[in-house]
C-alpha cells in the first residue's frame, strides 16, 4: 500500500506520521507543498503542526498551497485521505470536511491523553478495530470543533461523526470535553467516509514505551482495510 | 549624525574609565555606530566582565566532551556517531518586562544556539522562577510565560520534556526564565564558529532585521528601576515558524560541504556574530550594511548592527557556493544575501551608502573587553538551630504532609505542562512531572535524560554548599532514571556584581558547582550568567539553574518513580540524619528560616548513585525516585499519588524524632522499590559497598500508614496537591 505525507512549510508531525506508516507496513513518500501532482497513493495525509506558523488562521493558507488541488481531486474520485491536528483543520478550510476548528474553550494549549468513542465503523479508517474506545493523545491550541445547526443536522444524520471524546467508560459528556468541541466532536468524515479529519494523534501512541498503544490499533486497520 | 561623549557612552551603558580606554584604544573619540559596536561587546552580558575571572574554575574537562564552554553550545559524546548538544540560557530581563515575547524568544534563542551546530533538537526543558504567589504580578507573568514557551515550543515542534518552576518572594521584582535545548548531531558533521580563509563571502539569513531589541543585550546588564515600563521596545518579538523554516533549511544546506562556520544572531544581534566568527578565526571581517535585508526604512548603520531581530543566523560559506545555498533558503522562503567577506585586516569594517562608517580592530573589541576582578565575601556557615521539643509536640504527619504538598514549591505543575507540547517527535518516554524527562535517541535503543535544577534556598543560605548540592539534585534525577550522568550545563543568576555580598554569592557557588562536578565527573560543558536580577535595590536569591544530561543505554531499562507491586519493598538509600534546617518542613510549618542547607558528601553522593546504577542494571530495583524537597514523606506521597498505590511504613527504630525522619533534607537519598525475593540480595550487595540502607516500609492498599502515627488515603493527599496551582490560577 502506498501513502504520501503532506509537508507544509511549518508541519511538524510529517515525521512521527511517516514513522508510524512504515511500521505498520504503508509504502510512505513525502510530496512537498509546492509540487503540483501526488505521486500514486492509495492514502494521503495531511500531518500536525502549525502550517504557514497557523498565522491568519489555523490551516487557511495550506489549504490554498499548490498541492491542495490534487488532494481535493484525488478525495472527489474517492481517494482516501486523513487529516490529523492541523491537517483536520486543512481539511475543513478546504472544504472538504464542514465546519472549523475554534481555540479551545479554555484559551490554553492542551498535550494530554484522551479517551475517545468510535461513533461509526461503517469505513475503513475504523471498520476492523475490536475496541469502541480508544485512548488516544491530543496537542492542539484550536481543537474546539464547531458548525452550524443545519450542518450538525446533517453531520448526525449521515453518520459523519467519527470519534467523541469521553472518559475510559464511553462518557461523551461535557465533563469529558478537553476543548468545547460542540457534540464532543474529536474527528468527522466527509459524506461518503473517504476523508477523515480528526485532532488526535494516533502516531504519537504506537509503541508501549510511548504514552500508549491504541494509536498501533488504527494504523494496523488502515492497512488491513485498504 | 550625534557626536560621541562621555555623557552619551554612559547612557550607552559604559563606565567613564571604560569610555576612556576605547578613546585609548582608538586613539581617537568614536562615532556612534562605532561607540553602539562597544557597548554592545562591552556589556556584561556578552563580555562576562565580572564572571570571567571566576567560570575558569568550573571543570570542563572529560573523555564523553567534545566541546565545553565557549562555543554556541556545548556537545558531549554519547557513544556510537551520536552526539548530543545542549546549552541553557537566561531571558530573565526581557520575560519580566513582556513575559509572552520574553518568554518565547529565550526558546527561540536557545534553539537556534543548538542548531547553529548542526544538530536537530530534540527537547527542550525549562527552569522558571517567580515572586511570591501572593504579589500582585506572579499570575500573570507565569502565565504569560508559559504560554510564551509553549507557543514557541509547540509551533517548532519540539517536545518540552521537563522543567521546575519555584516562587520566592525574592523574585518579586526580577522573574527567572531560564530555557534549555537538547540537539542531537552526527559527531563528525558538528558546525563551529570559527571563520577561516580570506575572502569568503559572508551570508546572511532568515528573517529582516528591524527596529527590535536594539539595546537588548545592554537591558539585560542593568538593574531595574520604576521605568522598566519604557524598556518594552528593547524586548524581542518571537517568529516560531520563521525559525521552523530556518531549523529546516539550515540543516539541509548543512548536509552538504558549503559551510566554513556559522553563527546565531543572538545578543547584539549582527554585531556579536559577525566579531565572535572573526574573533575565533583571527581574521577581520568587512561589511556592507546596505545589503543588509531590513524590515523597516532608513535603517541607521547603528540601528542594523545592534538591533537583535530574531531568527537570524551569519554563515561563512566556501566560495562559489552561493548559488547552491541561496536555491535551499529560496525554497524555504527565507531572506538570502551575501552582505561582506572575510579580509585579512584583523578589523571589523562596515560600509554603508559606499562610505566606511565604522572600522575598529575586532581585538579591541573582543579580547580587551575589560575584566573585572571584583570585590567579593566569603559566607559563613550559619548556626544550626535547635527545635525544642515542644515545637513538635502539637503537630500531626497528616496536617504537615497535607500542608507541604500544596506548598506553592512543591504542589504539582500538571497546569503548567499540558500546555507544553511533550510527545511530538514521537521518542518521549518520560514525561514532565517524573525525575527526568527522557527521549530515545531516534531509531536506537539509547536515550537521553535530561533534568533542570535550583536551590535558590540553599544557596542563599550557604553558597558554597548549595552550588554542590544543585550538581548532585541533577546528578541524582540522572540516576533515578537508570541513566549514566554524563555532563551539565548552568545558567547562573545573580543580583549585583558590584555588590560584594552577591559577588560572593557568586564566586562561592561556582567554586561548589566545580568542586562536585569534578568529583563526580559531571563536567560543566556550556552555560551563561545573568547578573543584574536587581530592583530597586532588592536583588534575587543566588538560584543557579543547573541542566544535566544523562544515557541509557538501552532504553528499555529506564526506572520511572510509580509504584508497581503490592507486597513489594521500599528501601532507603543513603543515611537519613534528619536535616531540617532550610528545608520546606521548617519553612512552611515551624516558620524557621535561618540555619545551615543540609551537608553535600561528595563521596556518598557518588557511591550511592553508582550502586544505584548496578542494582538496576541487574534489574533488582522496580522503582526509583530521589529524596529532594519535603523530604521522604513528600518523596513517598509523590510515588503513591502517581501510581494509585499505598504504603504502609514500618515503625521507627530507635529515638528517631519521626519529623526529622520523614521531613528532613539529608542529601544523597533515593527511594527504591525491591521485589521480596531480591531483599536480601539487595540489602547484601549495598552492604558490601558500605552503602547505610533502611528498610522504610511495603506497598500496600491505597492509604499511606504508619502504626498509629499516620492512616491518611492518597485521594485525600492528592486533591491538594493536583489542585493548588489550577485553583490558584484561576482565582
């Protein structure tokens, strides 16, 4: 299987994302933002950071960079692709994915673990995963997800609600909301389930000596799905 | 243009007799670019006038040092090509004026200085001091600190491994910022500063130099007074993303052959860099400042070479190259241009507008930069004092044990590194709030431990004590971890060199930070000194920060401080005599401030880390952590509330005053977790190195217990101690 990571100017986690591909088996290239085609991928990532230093507003101006066309052409032909932290936020400038990314509620940057609840396993970012919660890690300063009502509607009713936050039990209640993300929304799909924007990091927790193994669970899903 | 006297190289901060030595030197009276190249070179904190005399002392040496002191950072061995570079430095002035921008671009300083050598840093720590919680500033400087070192941190995308934060009212008026960054480098592809050949273009590159910071490094010599309000403009404006692109493409025209030296535009910006490459070259340098990519208009030739814009660096390439190196940091977007040349003229020459507006022999201005020896006392030893019995008699283990875990100095600083981001890069696998942080070194079974430490509290009441014993807290955390210290770097602040009460306090904890790491081969290998943390004529507290660094060699062996295993023993290594003087215990609940730190016994201290070591690598000990601050109670309530797991202590032998026991500041002591079967195994083997070991008691249930002295849950511990510095923040 083929992937290709999006390098930004400002991206920080395009390493930890090729690191943790490679491991579990994805033949990984990274494609810099100003080339104009992606080599043949069967799934791109947009990884973490803070791409173009996040200034105007997180993403805005990656998801005007010369790549961006050809990740928009290749999801519209219903090629995979995953947007983590920043690359969520990408996403949703794009287009791609509805709604924004707000600063999170408590104004302050959060790097912490966190429970999350698999919402829907009818893809094939989440298909063959045995558990329905996940103890994954964030890092984010805007991570705070919000839409309109119409757009939740419509968000809920397509099952495009990925992953909740929620305590170890499932909870996804307001008391398990690190950043006011409206629904406790961690991560949402697109229409068709191709695109996958969430804030946490799996590639941070793929080894037992890191702060935990179920990002391991994601990727060995990815590869088995494809 | 302003002619130069003696009134305006005052103002420039230059004493009268300094003033007088340049028109010496001169032999004439200066312009103002040329008066502007002086005080910039001259001040105390880029010529270490006063410290000089005494940082020959520390020691340096070793077989793991590949370069101590006097280079952008120091760079030790650590075994196979890999070599770990590292430094800390002070942005105390600039974060108590703009605690964001202060704070920040001290990351963003110590970065660049790591970096410059070709490293990849790989984690950065941090050692921040505040005033008093209760002084109407803390709050918001803390706050405004951390953030600004996590909004540098973060954006770069470098983990923020560890770091300790202390309040002391003697910082009221002068906050501590003390950051420290860890690079990882092929030892044969490490980059110097030291220009070589004639002729050789002179780059610069980065970001364009404006109007900000000019006079920073000047600021930064001086004591405050009721108008550091004004000084805002001399504090720097921090570019996270600007110096993530100049990490990048400074590391990738790195891999190529084209660079002779390279330096960061740190303090005095242009001036210090473009002196310190000639100066080590023996060289001279001419400049033309209309090259010079510049932000704002009309820039003066003494507003370009003193301002200190960030993210900016000078690099000496081999001719001819160019071209090659201007296609790198065109694709990153940064600023590339060729502003001068190497000369054999031993001067330092600038140009602007086609007119020589400065030119100065580099000598004058690094070499003959003047050397103090200043006036200085030796401390005495205080008296210890003597706690009458009745003293203790109303006081209860719980309320005391209750009382020092929400000690501001010793509360969790959980609130404080969650803004930090600690995991990107993948490789940490200790996290803030352990002994040390650790990172695995990428793709190998090795990691790197790294630790900051101070004890201003000490060290104000016996300097010479309390520099050794900083060394040894470091050496310990290096211990607790399972890794071999390797090597230190320090950032030392201070009041007034020009007093001799804090010249002394100067001069004795250097002496006591040479003298231990000699003997535990823990060598100083790069640091820097801050003097001048003075308001008003109120000064800090001597508080050298101390960053030591540590291997393991297989990570996978590391000791983390969670207690493991009901059934388990806890042993004490190292005697406990019961030290209360200067201790939290006698601070906070007996309100005594006076007395003796406690005794630093080199030969222990060495002895009992070194068995640690060969316990663990004979895989006996399941858990370890040092006994610091607090004491063995604080020490014991820490492993319990991190691990969910209790302890019942077994009784005291003999007519041991259990205040003492448990509170006391005895240093060389770590806490260990034995399996059964090991015990006596163990207790043999420490017995054979005549090492003193207590049995201290077992892990059990989820209550810390001890007869019927103490019965207290470690829910009930853990509220204050997890709560204290949120509550505080938001109140």
């Amino acid at each position: 299987m083929k992937s290709s990571v999006i390098i930004f100017p400002g991206s920080n986690c395009d390493r930890d994302m090729d690191v943790a591909l490679k491991k579990f088996g994805f033949e990984n290239q990274m494609v810099w933002h100003n080339d104009a085609e992606i080599p043949k991928s069967d799934l791109i990532v947009l990884p973490g950071g803070f791409s173009y230093g996040d200034y105007l507003r997180c993403g805005s101006i990656a998801g005007k960079s010369k790549i961006i066309k050809s990740v928009i052409d290749f999801a519209n032909s219903g090629g995979l692709v995953l947007g983590i932290c920043n690359g969520f936020q990408i996403l949703t400038e794009t287009g791609l994915l509805p709604g924004i990314l707000l600063q999170n509620k408590y104004l302050n940057f959060i790097c912490k673990n966190v429970f999350v609840k698999i919402k829907n396993k009818e893809n094939k970012y989440f298909k063959k995963i045995k558990k329905e919660i996940l103890e994954l890690h964030i890092a984010h300063n805007e991570g705070n997800y919000f839409c309109s009502m119409d757009e939740l509607k419509s968000i809920e009713d397509n099952g495009q609600i990925a992953v909740t936050y929620c305590d170890f039990e499932g909870n996804d209640d307001e008391k398990n909301n690190p950043n006011g993300a409206l629904k406790n929304i961690a991560g949402i799909f697109n229409k068709e389930k191709n695109i996958l924007g969430m804030m946490p990091h799996p590639e941070r927790m793929i080894d037992p000596f890191l702060s935990g193994e179920d990002g391991s669970l994601f990727f060995e899903n990815l590869i088995e799905s494809l | 243009m302003v002619e130069v006297n003696e009134k305006i190289a005052i103002e420039h901060g230059l004493k009268s007799d300094e003033y007088k030595k340049i028109c010496d030197l001169l032999k004439r009276t200066p312009n103002i670019t040329e008066l502007g190249l002086f005080s910039a070179m001259w001040n105390e904190h880029c010529s270490y006038k006063s410290s000089r005399r005494h940082l020959k002392k520390l020691h340096t040496k070793g077989e793991q040092v590949i370069q101590g002191p006097g280079e952008n950072a120091g760079v030790v061995d650590i075994e196979d090509d890999d070599a770990i570079v590292f430094k800390i430095e002070s942005h105390n002035h600039p974060s108590f004026i703009e605690p964001y921008q202060g704070a920040a671009t001290g990351v963003g300083g110590i970065m660049r200085d790591v970096f410059t050598m070709g490293a990849r840093p790989i984690a950065n720590l941090n050692s921040i001091h505040f005033g008093s919680p209760a002084h109407e500033k803390t709050r918001n400087l803390l706050r405004g600190v951390v953030k600004g070192i996590g909004g540098y941190g973060n954006c770069i995308g470098v983990p923020t491994i560890a770091g300790q934060t202390c309040f002391d009212e003697s910082y009221n008026g002068n906050i501590l910022v003390n950051a420290m960054t860890l690079g990882l480098v092929n030892k044969n592809k490490i980059f110097y500063s030291k220009a070589a050949g004639i002729n050789k273009p002179v780059i610069y590159v980065g970001s364009k130099t404006g109007r900000d910071g000019i006079h920073g490094a000047s600021m930064a010599s001086a004591i405050f007074d009721d108008k550091i309000e004004e000084k805002k403009p001399t504090v720097q404006v921090g570019d996270p993303f600007t110096e993530k692109l100049l990490l990048e493409a400074c590391l990738e025209l790195m891999a190529g052959k084209s660079i002779i030296s390279i330096q960061d535009m740190g303090a005095a910006g242009l001036t210090s860099s473009s002196i310190e490459m000639a100066s080590k070259g023996d060289l001279g340098i001419e400049i033309d400042l209309t090259k010079v990519p510049c932000r704002e208009e009309n820039m003066t030739p003494y507003e370009i070479m003193l301002s200190e814009s960030q993210e900016r660096m000078l690099i000496v390439l081999e001719e001819g190259k160019e071209n090659e190196a201007k296609k790198i940091f065109d694709k990153w977007n940064l600023d590339f241009a060729v502003i001068g040349k190497t000369t054999n003229s031993k001067n330092i020459e600038l140009i602007y507008k086609n007119e020589k507006v400065a030119e100065i022999p580099i000598d004058f201005l690094a070499e003959n930069a003047p050397m103090y020896d200043r006036k200085w006392i030796k401390a005495k030893l205080p008296k210890e004092s003597t706690f009458s019995k009745d003293k203790f008699k109303s006081l209860k283990l719980s309320d005391c044990l209750k009382k020092i875990l929400i000690d501001p100095n010793i509360a969790d600083k959980e609130w404080i590194w969650n803004q930090y981001d600690h995991t990107v890069m993948g490789d940490t696998i200790q996290k803030p709030g352990g002994n040390a942080g650790v990172v695995r070194v990428h793709g190998t079974n090795k990691a790197v431990a790294a630790a900051v430490d101070s004890s201003a509290a000490y060290c104000h009441a016996h300097p010479l004590t309390g520099g050794k014993q900083v060394v040894c807290e470091s050496w310990r955390n290096m211990i607790s971890v399972g890794a071999k210290p390797i090597a230190i770097t320090n950032c030392l602040n201070f009041g007034n060199p020009e007093k001799e009460k804090n010249m002394g306090e100067f001069v004795e904890c250097v002496e006591g930070i040479a003298e231990a790491s000699k003997y535990l081969n823990y060598p100083v290998v790069s640091g820097n000194v801050s003097f001048y943390n003075e308001t008003k004529d109120k000064g800090i507290k001597p508080t050298p920060s101390i960053g030591g660094i540590g291997l393991l060699n297989d990570y996978k062996k590391m000791m983390t401080m969670e207690l493991k295993n009901e059934g388990n023993y806890l042993l004490v290594v190292g005697k406990t005599g019961g030290h209360l003087d200067q201790s939290v215990f006698a601070r906070n609940i007996l309100s005594e401030f006076n007395g003796p730190p406690p005794e630093v016994n080199l030969f222990n201290e060495k002895q009992n880390g070194i068995s640690i070591l060969n316990l663990k690598n004979k895989n006996l000990i399941e858990t370890c952590h040092d006994v610091s601050l607090g004491g063995i109670l604080t020490s014991i309530s820490k492993m319990s509330i991190k691990s969910g797991k209790g302890v019942k202590l077994f009784p005291l032998e003999g007519l041991v005053n259990k205040f003492e026991y448990f509170f006391g500041e005895d240093q060389g002591r770590y806490i260990i977790e034995i399996k059964p079967e090991n015990l006596k195994n163990v207790e043999n083997m420490l017995k054979k190195d005549s090492i003193h070991v207590d049995k201290l008691g077992l892990v059990e249930g989820d209550k810390i217990t001890l007869e019927n002295d103490l019965k207290i849950s470690i829910d009930e511990i853990k509220e204050g101690y997890k709560k204290w510095l949120k509550e505080y923040m938001i109140s």
